[in-house]
C-alpha cells in the first residue's frame, strides 16, 4: 500500500512539473499558410476606432509601476457590446486584402481585444488562468477556438504563434500582444499598432522571451 501511494505521488508530482514546464515554455507551432496572402498594393485601411475609444475609456498606462492596467470592473454593458460588435467587425475583414502593414496591426489588435473579451466574460478573476475552457488540465484560454474569419475558427495561440511569430519572423512580437498580465507589458501592447512605431519599439528591445510571468490580472481603476 505505501508503495503505491509513493507511486502515485510521484506521478502526481511528475505530471504538476510538466504542466509548469509547458506553461512557461512558447508552444511549438507551424506556420499556418492560409495567412501569408497579401496585397502589397492595397491601400485599404482596417477601422480600429471601437478599439482605441474603449481603450481611451478603461486603460491606465504606466504610472508608478509603469505597467498597464485595465479597469475591467468598471467596463459598461453597452461597452463590452461595442467590443464585442469590433470583434466581429475585425471578423469580417478579407484579411488577404491587406498589405503587410495592416495585417499586422489587424493582428495584434485582434488579439489584444480578444483576450480583453475573454476576461470580461469570466470577470471577476484574480488571474488570467483561471479561465479554462478547455478543463482542469487547462493552462489558460489560450487555445480556445474563439475567432471565425475567412470559414476557419482561430484561437489567441494560432494568432500569436501560427500567424505573427512565423510571418513575421520576429519573436519579440511577442511582447506586443496581451495576455492579461502587467508583467508582459514590457512594450505598451494596448495601442492600434501600424508602422513605423512598432518596427521602433521591437528594435529598442533586448531581453529575453519569456513566459514566466507573475499572471495576476492587469486590474487597475480609471478615473
């Protein structure tokens, strides 16, 4: 019997560590093809006002601890209708119609709202994490099928790591994107990104990638 259970604990043990591992690790990923068309020559532009007006209304940037926050306790019902309605706006789009410029803000923008939309509809939670929808064994809401664009359904790790990272082939994007915790706000991800400004913020970054962060939600209070 007390081998058995000394089994059984390292099992439990074994399983907790691989868990723990693949949470602080970027998950392996292939390029998801279907995203790499583009029109170099569009001059079409993508509407990112929704965006940037419930941004303007709920968003606290820097302060003393120079990380960004969100007052998701405060956000309106009317207001997290109009966030979902620029979500499925962004839906809409034929993305292929974009140039290269557009896409990646439509990218960036797509999953920073999107995760903002998560939250809020699992709110109040101290973390990120929390929400699983995927089971107990879940490490976050992640991988979730929460997108439907051009008859495919797509989550917020097929955007970050199957579309941005393999597209553009810059692994510091990843600190452009929102994942509900202050600590990954080391560039400010809550912004309608477009170049040249995120070519200048990526450049200026160094650091080293990494996903083990301190995942209390980025809550704060606007005035």
């Amino acid at each position: 019997m007390k081998h058995l259970r000394r089994k059984n604990i390292w099992i439990t043990t074994t399983l907790l560590l691989c868990l723990t591992v693949t949470v602080n690790a970027a998950p392996k990923a292939d390029l998801w093809t279907l995203w790499e068309a583009n029109n170099p020559a569009s001059v079409q532009k993508t509407d990112h006002d929704a965006w940037d007006t419930f941004l303007s209304t709920y968003l606290s940037t820097g302060g003393k601890t120079g990380l960004n926050t969100l007052a998701y306790a405060q956000v309106s019902a009317t207001d997290k209708s109009k966030l979902d309605e620029y979500i499925k706006s962004l839906e809409r789009v034929q993305v292929a119609s974009l140039d290269r410029t557009e896409q990646l803000a439509f990218w960036i923008n797509l999953y920073n709202a999107g995760t903002v939309q998560v939250v809020l509809g699992r709110y109040p939670v101290a973390s990120i994490r929390e929400i699983k929808p995927g089971g107990l064994f879940s490490s976050g809401p992640w991988d979730e099928r929460q997108f439907y664009l051009s008859s495919e359904k797509l989550s917020l790790n097929d955007i970050e790591h199957r579309i941005l990272r393999q597209i553009w082939k810059d692994s510091r994007i990843h600190y452009t994107v929102n994942f509900g915790t202050g600590q990954a706000a080391l560039i400010s991800h809550f912004q309608s990104f477009a170049e040249p400004q995120l070519s200048a913020k990526l450049g200026a970054y160094t650091g080293k990638i990494s996903y083990a962060y301190d995942w209390a939600l980025n809550e704060g209070t606007k005035k």
